[in-house]
C-alpha cells in the first residue's frame, strides 16, 4: 500500500482532497529557524488563521458597543455558546442539547461526580486506570475522601499486564464485572493519554450499565481525533478540553457532554451556578434555581467570550473539512504511512507501543526508543533542535501525532528520516 521513496510522499500530498486546510493554520517555527514539522497537536493545537479574526471581532464590538455587546452584533455575547453547539454535538456524537461549552475539563469532572457519584453502603466504588491522567486521579480520590471514603477500598485500578503498555480489554471487562455490586462510578479515558489506545467505549458502557454503573469518559485525547458517538453509545457524561485537537489556544475553555435522560432531570443533584438557570427568567434575579433542561443546566458563570471565539474559529474548519469522517480517512493514512517508514526505517531499534490497529487508535503513535547511541530523551531534545515539535512524556515515550488538518506525508517522510539519524 505504502512506499518508502519521497517521491510517493509528495504524490499523497498532491492527491490530498484536505491539503488546503494545511493554509488555514499559522505554522509554527522551530530551533532551526524554518517551519517546524509539528506533530504535537495531541498537547497544544496549532492557531488557526482566522482565529486572530475572530478575537478581534469581539474586541471590536466591546470596543465599540460596551455592555451593549452582549446582545447586539453578530455574535452577541449572551448566547456566544451556543453558536458551538452544532459543531459540538457533531464532533461527540451528541445531539445539540447534551452538550455545552463550559469551564475547564476538571472543574467539568468535579460538576459531573458531584451530580453522578452517589454513593452508598452498597455502591460506593470507583473504576479507573492504573495509569490515568494524574488530574483525574487527583479528583476521583478527592470525592472519595469528600465522601468519607478510604482510596484503598473504594478506588479499583485497572493495570496494564506485565510486559505490555496496553490496557487489556479482556481484563477490564472482567474488572467491571468482579466489582460490579459496588461499583458506583466508571471513569476512563476514550483515548489513553500516553499510549494513544482507544478504548471500546461503547462496550464498556454496556458492561457498566448491566452491572448497574455510570459510566463517564475522559475524552481530552480522544474529541476532534477519533469520531465519537456518544448519545449512541449511552454514555452518561464526557468531559473535554479544547485546546488539543480543537486547536482553540492555551487554556481554552472545555467541553462537556450529559446524556438527555439525565438532562431532563433539572432536580438531579448538582452544583448550581447563573448561568445554568432557566435563561426565561436567569435575569429576574431570583432566589430558587431552576436548572434548563439541557447540559447548559451545569454551567456556573457566564463564558470567556475570548476562548469561544478561538473555539468557534476551530469547530468552523472541522465543518468546512466534512467533519471527522473525512478527517479520519486521512489520519488513518498518515499513521499507517508513519507506521510503515518506522517499521521499515528504525526496525527494532524503535518500539510502537500505540496498537496496531487503526480501530483502537487515533492520530497518535507513541514511540519507545529501544536501543542505539543516545536514549530516548536525547533522541527527543535532538529532534527538537532539528526543527520537529513532538513531546516526551516520563518515563520513556515520545509521542508523534500527525494531524489531518495541517500535518503532510512529506512531514511523515522527513521526520522518520531525521529519527533515523540518531539510532
């Protein structure tokens, strides 16, 4: 399928039906003075052109209305959100009123625990990986102890086998269903933040669900990567940030899906705030709460407008695209095409950790390097100076993720070949 020569790199650009998109981005400029070959957009994604268009449009209007701004213009204030909601809910799966632009993703995980984890005497347990993202372990164990709860007996670890990076679907399934009595909460990552496996999210909310569960899902690696179906899939609650594979900028604001059955429960217990009242009366400055029957109900304070005008820009580009199906026949393409130089290239001297299959993974190849003269590390901080933005994470991982909106196959060649240089 694939061929090794440079020649069939520039070929898949020229026939690349997304090529263009690549101009709609500002590319950054590395160590070396030129264009970086940037294939870090699982951590920070790069700035969108009109992004800066966009931004000014709202400096604008508050420069020129004030207070007015919030409800006149082309994109008043008041219900900036919502002009997200579309894009959104195409990109999770979601129908439009599951899901709200709010927050950051752990404020959003601390307000969905405090509305979906409910312990009792008999259900009181925690699932997660043995491995997750150190935020989610810090606010899982914090609810627990919140509650009482002693970590060592209510949090249940799912660990990778020894010898292997990859969560085993097997064992995880066998997890939910030896804890499934007390198991109040299971709480996993769509795509593992360090490996890049994509977990069967819609198997494990049917296991979870059968043992009498909620499940949840921590889709920071996964919204904007992999095509998600979440109303689909029955999931309870998804929490996001924006700033990866949503290219929205540093710190941007975050997301949050809340299935409609839950949603239409505005008694459901929850952590209550403004903007999350019935937006018919929000201004008649009441004393009682009532929630709106949609994910909107969670929302504390009115937005950063400056962040949704980065996100707009963003969720824009996914529209003009044709969205995560067409962005994902790409990405399947340049990992395979990564996949196969590596392979072929660096042989056993660089470890893929990341599956195999492109079913259970997105954009990202995690790499181990094995053996050679510098370690992986040095291997890292070489490719940097060399003009290649990727990370390290600890202990002994280089993650590559090419993006389908802006990454290129000639990018693919080039850095396998500059990787090649210090094994």
């Amino acid at each position: 399928m694939f061929d090794r020569t440079p020649d069939y790199a520039q070929a898949m650009d020229r026939d690349d039906p997304l090529a263009r998109f690549r101009d709609e981005f500002h590319i950054s400029v590395g160590h070396n003075g030129q264009q970086e070959i940037y294939f870090c957009g699982n951590s920070l994604g790069l700035q969108p052109k009109r992004t800066g268009a966009y931004v000014s449009d709202f400096l604008n209007d508050w420069a020129t209305r004030g207070v007015r701004g919030h409800f006149e213009g082309n994109h008043p204030w008041m219900p900036y959100h919502e002009f997200l909601t579309t894009g959104l809910a195409s990109l999770a799966g979601a129908l439009p009123h599951e899901v709200v632009a709010m927050n950051s993703l752990t404020v959003n995980l601390h307000l969905m625990m405090v509305s979906f984890y409910r312990p009792t005497v008999q259900r009181f347990k925690i699932l997660i990986e043995e491995h997750a993202f150190p935020s989610d372990s810090y606010a899982v164990v914090s609810h627990l102890q919140h509650h009482g709860l002693d970590p060592a007996e209510a949090l249940v670890k799912v660990a990778q086998r020894p010898g292997s990076e990859l969560i085993d679907e097997a064992d995880l399934m066998q997890i939910i269903e030896q804890h499934g009595k007390q198991l109040s909460l299971i709480l996993l990552p769509g795509v593992q933040y360090y490996t890049g496996q994509v977990l069967p999210m819609a198997e494990i909310t049917r296991i979870g669900h059968n043992v009498g569960a909620i499940v949840g899902f921590d889709m920071a690696h996964a919204m904007g990567n992999i095509p998600l179906f979440l109303h689909e899939w029955d999931v309870d609650f998804a929490v996001w940030c924006s700033y990866k594979y949503l290219n929205s900028g540093a710190g941007s604001v975050a997301g949050c899906f809340i299935h409609e059955r839950h949603v239409r429960n505005t008694s459901l217990h929850r952590f209550a705030g403004w903007w999350g009242h019935d937006k018919s009366t929000r201004f008649q400055m009441g004393s009682e709460f009532h929630a709106m029957p949609t994910a909107e109900g969670w929302q504390l304070s009115n937005p950063p407008i400056l962040s949704l005008a980065a996100m707009r820009a963003s969720l824009d580009l996914f529209r003009e695209a044709g969205g995560l199906s067409a962005l994902r026949k790409k990405s399947e393409l340049l990992t395979g095409y990564l996949e196969y130089l590596l392979k072929l290239e660096c042989g056993d001297r660089v470890q893929i950790i990341t599956p195999h299959d492109a079913n259970h993974r997105g954009c990202q190849l995690s790499l181990s390097i094995r053996s050679g003269q510098y370690s992986g590390k040095e291997v890292h901080q070489r490719l940097e100076q060399a003009g290649v933005a990727c990370d390290w994470r600890e202990p002994n991982v280089m993650r590559v993720a090419p993006v389908p909106l802006y990454n290129t196959f000639t990018e693919v060649y080039r850095f396998v070949h500059l990787l090649k240089t210090w094994l």
